[in-house]
C-alpha cells in the first residue's frame, strides 16, 4: 500500500499547488497538512464510487475545516469525480468549485462548511443517521485544531461518544496554527488527545505525514466500541519547506518571491511524481 | 382547501396536539425522527420518546449541534423535527438554521414553542419576538405560525411529507381558539380569509386571531365592517390574497405575537407599497423591545396586543388626516 498512497498524497499535492498558482491565492497552510490524509481516506480506506457520487452505500466525508478544500478538490478530481481541468475554475465567478465544498455545486462533495463546528455536528448526525437504519456505511471527518475553539466542535464530540457512534472516525489537524497565529498564543487548545479521550472519544495520535501511521491509526480505531478519534500531528503548508517556513501561511497570496518558490515546488513534485511511477513499473 | 369554521370548544393544548401528531407521524414513516435539546418532559414528549428510543433523540443542551446534526441526518433520507423554545430554536442558532440547513438544500422541520408573550415566568430572557423575522430572511425556509390545534395538526403532517426547511412556532399549553373544525385542510402559502367587511382589513397570526375576530365585533358596533385574514404562511407570503383583499380598504391592520419589524407586519408593508396601496396600515405587534416576566394577559395587555389595541389602531387610521 505504501508505495501508491506516496504516490497519491504527491499528486494530491501537486495538483493543490497547481490549482492555487493558478488562482494566485488561497487557504494553502491549511490545505497541505491534510494531503496525506485524504490520501488514505480516499486511496484505500473510504468504500466510495467516484462514478455514481450519490451511491447509497458509500462512506461519507466531512471536511469539517470547509477552508481546506483545495486538497479536497484535488482529490476528488484526481479520483474521477470531475475532470481534472475544473481544478483551474476555483473561485472564479459563477464557479462551481466556490473556496469552501459545497455540496450541490461539487461531485462528491456530501456536506456544504465552512462555517467552523457545523462539519463535525452534520458528521455526528449522519452516523447517527446509519445507526438508526442499521447500516454499514462509515463516516470520516476532519476537524482543525483552530475549529476546536468552536464549542460546537465539543458538543458534537461529546454526542458522538455518548451515541457510541463507532462508524464515525474523527481526525483533529494539528498543525498548530489558525488565522492569526499559534493555537497556543491564540486560544490555547492544550492537550487535544486528552481532551478528546476526556469526552469519552477513544483518543490516538497520529504522525499526519505518515500514510502507514494514519492508516494504522484508523484501522486501531476501527476496533472500538466507540467514534475514534486521531490527532493529526502535521505541519501547516506540510511537504514544501518554503510554505512551511512562511508563519502566517494560512491564506497565502501568491507574489514575487513565493510564485518561484511554488513554481519550483510543483517542478520537484512533477519529478518525484515520475521517479514514483518509474519505481512502481 | 376544505375549511370549516367551528363553534365547539374543545381547548386542546398544542404540545398535546405535538404528542399525539408525532406519535403518528413515527409509526408511520419510518424515516421520522424527532430531536430535542432538554425540553422532551417540558414538551409532554416524554412518553412518546419512552416508546421510539430509536427516532427519538435528546440531543442535551446543544442546540447547535442539534440543528447541524439533523441537517446530517437529512442528507441520508431521515425526516427530522426538532424543537427548542422558540429563542433557542432560532435565534441560538440562527447560522447553523441557516448553514447546515437552508443553504445547503437540507431538510428539517424546526418547532419553535412560546413565541413572543408565552414566555411567561421564563420572562425577558425567554421572549422571541425575532424568530419570524430571522427565518423569514433567509432563503427557502417556509414560516408557519398556526391558529387552532386543527391547524397545527395539518401542517405538521404535511410538512412531514414535503422536502425543505420550516419553521413552526406555537405556544405549548395554550388553550386555544377553536378556528377550524376537524378534518379541515389548508394550503401552504395561502391565507385563510375568515369573514369579509368592506372598510377594514386585518391580517392576523396565531393567537391573535382571536384578537383581531373580537376587534371585528367592537368595530361592527361602529357601523365598520371588517375583513379578517388568517394569514398563517408568514412565507410564502399569500401576496395574491393581501392585494386583492386591501383594494378598496380605508385601513389595514396586522396583529402578530411578535416585534413588528420583520414579522408579519413588514411582510404585508412590502406588498402594500410595491403595490402603490392607498390605504392606512397599522402594525399592532410588540413595539421594538424585549419581554418580561409575567402570565401571557399581563404580558398581552402590556404588549398592547388585546383586541382594544386592534380598534384603537383603526379608529386612530380612520380619524387621520391623510
């Protein structure tokens, strides 16, 4: 597995930077330290059918930190959902690939957010929903370590581990930033896996940058009588140092300096890209 | 429609019309579920929660995540009511109404109890008299304010069946007005015109039906007659009806449970001035400010809401120099 989620994270990267240098701005930090994880949710763990979007049966995704969804458009076009060219319509007039996923504009997309707290809440209640009909279908939905300041990010938690909703898997980014600088200057979060196990969600930490160790963390909540829920360690602009450098990358507008830093970028993921296929022939 | 008017008292509260719909509506649809943030017992739902724990879903003091969370319920085919007091089942949580449900096309009936003066001893903290203008502003949320437990009964079991956003607000032990008999059906976006004068016309809401059908009788006694409107669609907004009804009337008044800025009176105003009306219009309704405590008569008579209220507004229209 690990070879082709390597793979697929690079391609979901590049295309995230590709689309974002066309556009010229964007939610960059925040988009780059969940690429690895869209890459096993949509690579290998998420039962879904890119062909029929609305199929019944499918697990759903919530992308509860809505800002994020230029990786989450890349991996739905780099899927099949939509064609790749759509990519380069973000946030253009009349576009249907608006800064935040909204469902009844973007193939594949379940929930519309983008308003912090309401993905997680929507999450719950459709867990909750497959419960109830006794269905198999799994939810996976992720949540920003910044959206936690939002108490409705707890409420929902909170219902989660008391429904027992054990088809919900929660991942908390922690790339230890929002808008206006680090969580812990801002609002301290403190320790978020404590916090999550202290709602009574069966609490993990994972390395975000590790396809195995996101998988492995995913397939460990599985086994729970209850929602699981992995704390992503990441890196806000994860995987290009630059980026992650930049402090206050979480909209970034790409100028002078920062648009041959991305350019130079997409042309080391273009070539890692190739040297992966080459290995993998 | 199939209205008749009836004459038999039979003091029905509505959250006892609320237990008995819902109670149906469940072993009937089996996708119905009904959520709650800590009012089941204050809503008499106790037993009907006792008996589907499946479908019915106290969601404890978290009214946000309630809203968000039904509005994922419906996107997986569920057909979820929730409930809260009025103040918390709109203005608490107002962009998650507005996000996790209209926005993004989702489908959830909200029952808002104790509007406006039925806030009682739970006083000023309690008191919405914003709830129908916060939903009729967003886009496709249909607002329903019923008049009688007949007509709460029919929207409920036909909002149960139609796909979309609604918002519902009734007071919970009311004894009612009985409007309407049994059996009587109505349309979504269309009013109900109650008796036909040729002087005044008064559109009137919920409770203040009754209000405005008594002011009826007072201002007959004035040799005026008075046309009365049930106008419980505050939207869709039945503008057909409200142009058709003014022309030729000296004076038109609204009477709602609510602040009159944004509800039903503002409603009706823009139809009245895109329309070039001549005639006087007065909004009886709770004058911009907030509630208090008190039992709903004081509370009504201090809001200035009694039928009085209604008479002084027409003979004041009726004596103005224009």
């Amino acid at each position: 597995m690990t070879q082709n989620l390597k793979l697929f994270s690079a391609e979901i990267r590049l295309a995230t930077c590709k689309m974002l240098l066309h556009r010229g701005f964007g939610h960059l930090g925040g988009s780059l330290s969940i690429v690895e994880t869209l890459s096993v949710l949509f690579g290998e763990v998420m039962n879904v059918r890119p062909t029929e979007p609305s199929w019944r049966d499918r697990d759903f995704f919530v992308l509860s930190k809505g800002h994020a969804a230029p990786a989450y458009y890349s991996t739905l076009a780099l899927k099949g959902y939509f064609p790749m060219e759509m990519l380069d319509t973000l946030n253009d007039n009349g576009t249907n690939l608006p800064s935040h996923p909204d469902r009844l504009k973007v193939p594949g997309v379940d929930t519309t957010t983008g308003s912090l707290g309401q993905g997680i809440s929507m999450a719950v209640g459709i867990a909750k929903s497959f419960k109830i009909s006794k269905k198999d279908n799994r939810v996976f939905c992720i949540v920003g370590d910044g959206e936690c300041n939002e108490g409705q990010v707890w409420e929902a938690f909170q219902f989660a581990a008391h429904s027992k909703l054990n088809n919900l898997i929660i991942f908390i980014d922690e790339n230890l930033k929002q808008l206006d600088g680090f969580t812990t200057e801002i609002l301290n979060p403190f320790d978020l896996k404590e916090k999550a196990a202290a709602f009574g969600l069966y609490a993990v930490r994972a390395d975000g940058s590790n396809e195995k160790e996101i998988l492995d963390a995913i397939n460990e909540c599985k086994e729970k009588d209850t929602t699981g829920c992995i704390i992503l360690s990441t890196v806000k602009g994860q995987g290009i140092k630059y980026f992650e450098d930049m402090m206050s990358n979480h909209h970034v507008k790409l100028i002078g300096e920062s648009i041959n830093e991305m350019t130079k970028a997409i042309e080391e993921l273009e070539a890692k890209i190739e040297l992966m296929k080459g290995k993998s022939q | 429609m199939n209205i008749v008017r009836t004459i038999e008292q039979r003091n029905i509260e509505m959250s006892k019309v609320y237990q008995d719909t819902m109670l149906e509506l469940l072993e009937t649809n089996g996708e119905v579920v009904i959520c709650d943030a800590d009012l089941v017992g204050a809503i008499g739902m106790t037993s009907v929660y006792n008996k589907h724990k499946d479908r019915c879903i106290n969601m404890g003091i978290c009214e946000a995540n309630m809203m968000s969370a039904a509005a994922g319920m419906s996107l997986t085919g569920k057909i979820p009511f929730v409930h809260s007091l009025a103040p918390f089942a709109v203005r608490r949580l107002f962009d998650q109404l507005y996000l996790s449900g209209a926005y993004q096309k989702a489908n959830v009936r909200v029952f808002g109890s104790d509007p406006g003066f039925w806030a009682s001893y739970n006083g000023g903290t309690h008191t919405s008299v914003e709830d129908l203008a916060l939903t009729r502003v967003i886009p496709n949320v249909t607002v329903l304010a019923p008049a009688d437990a007949v007509q709460f009964q029919w929207i409920l079991r036909e909002i149960a069946g139609k796909y979309g956003m609604f918002y519902v607000r009734a007071a919970r032990h009311r004894k009612l007005l009985d409007l309407y008999a049994p059996g009587s059906t109505f349309e979504i976006g269309k009013g109900v015109v109650l008796c036909e004068g040729k002087d005044v016309v008064i559109f009137a809401i919920g409770e203040m039906i009754k209000e405005a059908l008594d002011a009826k009788e007072i201002l007959e006694k004035s040799s005026l007659s008075v046309t009365v409107v049930d106008m419980f669609t505050i939207k869709p907004l039945d503008k057909e009806l409200v142009r058709k009804v003014i022309q030729g009337k000296k004076v038109v008044v609204t009477a709602e449970n609510h602040s009159i800025i944004g509800g039903l009176g503002s409603a009706v105003a823009e139809v009245m001035a895109e329309n070039g009306s001549p005639a006087l219009l007065s909004r009886v309704g709770i004058q911009d400010h907030f509630g208090e405590v008190g039992t709903p008569e004081y509370l009504q008579a201090k809001f200035k809401l009694k039928a009085v209220d209604i008479v002084n507004a027409v003979i004041a229209q009726m004596e103005r120099k224009v």
